[in-house]
C-alpha cells in the first residue's frame, strides 16, 4: 500500500488521534479505523461498558464524557473506583490482543459517547494497515517495558530495612511510594519495640497507628515525635490489625507537606510553653467553643484541664497530634480561658 499523506484532522477523528494506539496515524487512516466501528451514546448514568470477567470482544476510545474504571480491592469486596478516563483514553486494546477476560468494570457516571472497535474489525484493520501495526506494538512494547522497570525498582523494595540515623524517614516514604509497592512499614524505637506502623497500598499510606493514634493523626505524630531508631518494610497484603474506621485519604506527597508545617508549627509553639510540665487555671465554668472542626479535641483538652493534667500527660492520653493540642491550648490561653 502506498504511503498516505497525512492531512489535518477534522472534529470527526480527533477523539481517536488523541489516544495513544492511534496518535501516530495519518488522518485518512483514522478515518479508515473510524468507519468500521460505531459511536455509541450513553445519554443517562449507570452505563455498563463491560463487567469483570466479560469476554474481552471489543476495544474502547472516549470521546466525549468520562468513563469510570472499578475494581475489587479484595476477595468478595465491590468493585471500586480505581480510575477515570476522558476524550481520547482507550480501554481494553491489551485484553483484545490478548484474549484474556476483562479484569475490571467499565460504567459511565454520569454521561458519554464511546468508540467501539469489535475484536474482528480491530483485526482485520492489523492486516489492512500496517502502520496500525506498527503502532499497537510501540505502544505495548512500551509499556511492557515501563512495568519490567516498575517491577524490578518494586523488587528492591520488596524488603527494605535501615537505621534512622542515616536514613530520613520522609524520604523512605517517598521512595516506597514511588515504587508502587503493597505493604507494612514498621518504625521501632530505641528499645527495639514497635512504635508505629505504616501500610502502603500500591505506594499510597492508606494506614497507620502510633499507640492510640490511627490514621493521619499516627503519621503527624511520627514526623513530630524524636528520632526513632530503625525501619523495615516489608511486602504484603493488609494486616488485619488495620481497620477501614482509619483509612487515610489524602494523598501520600500532600500527608507529608501537612507533616513537615505540622514540624514548624510545633518548634514554635513549643517556645509559648517550654514546660511540658506546666498546669494550667481554668478561667471559665463551661466550655463554649464556635470551631466544629476541633471540637472533639477541644473537649479533650478541656477535660484533661478540668482534672489538672500537665501537657506531657495530655500529649499521652488525647488521640491527636502533639502540634494539635499546643495550637489549642495557646488559642485557649488568648481567649483568656487559660491561664
């Protein structure tokens, strides 16, 4: 076949030569690929593109809308979503080269038009045209080598062990998080116990626990408390002494930005009270506070004043981070309550 000249792509075919299989093709070809498929339309949500464990008869291009990938987290569990694509992402041209079922479910969220490319068409457009070809497998050899990387840098990380003298524990995260990896993180003290720990899934902090800390408020805590001694990760499946009441949304580069004001906050505020020692008067009857996002803490704090507590005493008893409690406690003390 003589070699067709590429043109400028009108409205019809852009959506395709968005997507990755199909960006290196000249315009004629696109409108080759576009004529043996069909748009459909899903005009309301709840749109079923494919279930888990379909045949794999058929490859997809958004082009309008957006597309909502989900995935079981774990055996028995419902799907969830892992992923959302729009104009010009493709779904399913691995499965379709491959044969295997599909391992997610495809729907639609809210609205969309999908390109649908039936398995036989798609094969018969391999042998029409060979720059289609030719594409589909830079395509999927680069991605094949893009997971070997990731699998071998995950494979380093499979166990990871160190002292935290020498190595700094936000960029132990950050390379565990880079590396995509499932599994525990455990910090130990000097005395060799467990002081807290950590899992990772698919390189994201999804828990953690420090004592009676859970969550978010364990790995503000870490970053605050001094130095620990040692670290390990290890590969794995989620400990069953983690529970979903904890789980961490945030992502783990935006947790750790919170960590590191949190550092600064608490080397401030530490200089208002010196004395972790120091009892506090109350300077009123009843606690009357307007902010609702701290009012569980509050009550703890005031609590813990009602009963005379030193601040290191409350630091050990209230389920939130050292820096939360000093910002109260000074807000307390400019409002007068305290003295």
């Amino acid at each position: 076949m003589a070699p067709i000249k590429d043109q400028q792509p009108d409205d019809s075919i852009r959506f395709l030569k968005l997507a990755e299989i199909f960006e290196a093709l000249a315009a004629p070809h696109l409108r080759i690929i576009l004529e043996r498929g069909t748009v459909e339309s899903y005009p309301t949500p709840g749109g079923i593109l494919f279930q888990l464990g379909d045949p794999a008869d058929a490859l997809y291009v958004v082009k309008s809308g957006v597309i909502e990938i989900c995935r079981a987290r774990g055996e028995g569990e419902a799907p969830s979503a892992v992923a959302y694509l729009g104009e010009g992402d493709s779904i399913g041209e691995m499965a379709i080269t491959t044969g295997s079922p599909r391992g997610s479910l495809a729907r639609v969220p809210q609205m969309a038009e999908v390109y649908k490319l039936s398995k036989p068409a798609f094969e018969a457009l391999m042998q029409e045209i060979p720059e289609f070809a030719t594409c589909l497998l830079s395509v999927m050899s680069g991605r094949l080598e893009d997971r070997l990387r990731k699998q071998r840098v995950a494979a380093r990380y499979q166990q990871l062990s160190g002292d935290l003298q020498y190595f700094d524990l936000a960029t132990v995260i950050q390379a565990l998080a880079g590396s995509g990896r499932s599994g525990t993180l455990t910090i130990r003290n000097f005395s060799g116990n467990v002081f807290a720990a950590m899992y990772f899934d698919l390189g994201r902090i999804r828990y953690a626990n420090l004592g009676t800390l859970k969550g978010r408020q364990a790995v503000y805590q870490l970053f605050l408390s001094p130095l620990q001694a040692s670290f390990i990760f290890r590969g794995g499946p989620l400990p069953a002494d983690f529970t979903d009441e904890e789980e961490i949304m945030v992502s783990t580069t935006g947790l750790l930005m919170e960590c590191v004001h949190l550092q600064d906050e608490l080397h401030d505020l530490k200089t208002e009270f010196p004395d972790d020692q120091r009892h506090f008067k109350l300077n009123m009857k009843t606690l009357t506070w307007q902010d609702p996002d701290t009012m569980a803490l509050v009550r703890q704090v005031y609590e813990c004043l009602q009963q005379e507590v030193t601040i290191a005493r409350m630091v050990q008893r209230i389920p939130f981070n050292e820096a939360s409690i000093y910002m109260v406690l000074l807000e307390m003390q400019q409002k007068g309550m305290i003295a």
